[in-house]
C-alpha cells in the first residue's frame, strides 16, 4: 500500500496466505440520457453513477480459492501467467436524482473477501468505499499527488472482510462482459 514519487497512483492490495489481491480503478463508460431543455439552450445529461474496479489476484488456486465481492463471486479469468487471474466490477457507486435504472441502490461499501472454499470461510480481504468513511466531503481539489493518494489510501481498509461461514452467490454472467461482475444484476 506504498506509494513512491514515480508512481504516486499505486493500486490498493491485500495479501493473504500467499494470496495477492490487488484492485486498481478501470475505465467505464457514461451512458448519455438525453436532452433537457435549460434557460435559454439545451442541457445533455449523463449517469456517471457506474463505476469499475479491476482485479488482479495471484497465487490463486481454482477450486480451492474464490474471490468474493460484496458476497458475490467475482468471474476470474486466467491471465497466461500461471496463478495469475483477472476480473472487472461494475457497480452503482452513487444516486443521482436522475439516472439510468434508478431502483437499483449503492453497492458501496465494496466489501472483498478471499475464500478458502475448502474450509468455506474468508481467510482475508479488504474494504473499498466509493468516498470518505466518515462522510468528509472535499471543497477543493488536492494540490498535489500525494494529497490525492492520501485521499485515495482514506477510502481504502485493509480489514472489514466477512467473518464465519460464506455461502457467495454466483450471478448470471452478462455475454457481452464475460470478465465483469456486474453488481447491478443481483
């Protein structure tokens, strides 16, 4: 969870028992609503209300090892490199007033679990929340890369995993996205 002056944008990490997840913010796309007449023009909404995380997880073993998301099962995907696996996460990171699919809820806190499926129980994990935990709300831009870092490290716990027996729930798979589980299904 280090950062370093050449690369102040470090992704967030939790290593367990010799498993490595790592989560880093991944590209999605804001979907265009319409348009809306406004005081003298026209006004072009967008839902910026989705958000990605990619995840990266090594020394994964299949059949042995699950990563889970918010108590679901992330679709990891074999990278070429052996033990090395990858997934995305789409999710509703906040609710605007207006939006596409407006009845779907916040999935944030996104709560990361590392599952021994032998023993079915969570050997680790870690918590990511969409904005400041203590609900601090930013009135200026940060003045520099480590003031963003930090902001980015306040959202970010190693700890806050599930405790006791985990039974994940497998969501249907979307054909066009096989490598994303796409929270907003289930």
């Amino acid at each position: 969870m280090a950062s370093s002056p050449n690369h102040p944008a470090r992704p967030r990490w939790r290593t367990m028992q010799g498993v490595h997840l790592e989560l880093r913010t991944a590209l999605e796309p804001w979907h265009v609503l319409g348009e809306e007449g406004a005081g003298g023009g026209t006004v072009q909404r967008v839902d910026s209300s989705l958000e990605r995380l990619q995840v990266l997880v090594r020394g994964f073993i299949p059949g042995h090892h699950l990563i889970t998301c918010n108590q679901r099962i992330v679709p990891l995907h074999p990278t070429g490199t052996v033990g090395e696996h990858v997934a995305g996460i789409r999710y509703r990171a906040w609710q605007p007033p207006e939006c596409m699919h407006p009845t779907i809820g916040v999935h944030s806190p996104l709560v990361f679990d590392i599952v021994d499926t032998w023993n079915q129980r969570s050997i680790g994990g870690c918590t990511c929340h969409v904005a400041h935990p203590g609900g601090r709300n930013y009135e200026t831009f940060p003045v520099n890369s480590y003031e963003a870092e930090s902001r980015r490290l306040a959202r970010f716990f190693p700890g806050g995993h599930s405790q006791g027996r985990i039974d994940p729930v497998a969501l249907p798979q979307v054909p066009e996205f096989p490598l994303t589980l796409d929270l907003r299904l289930g």
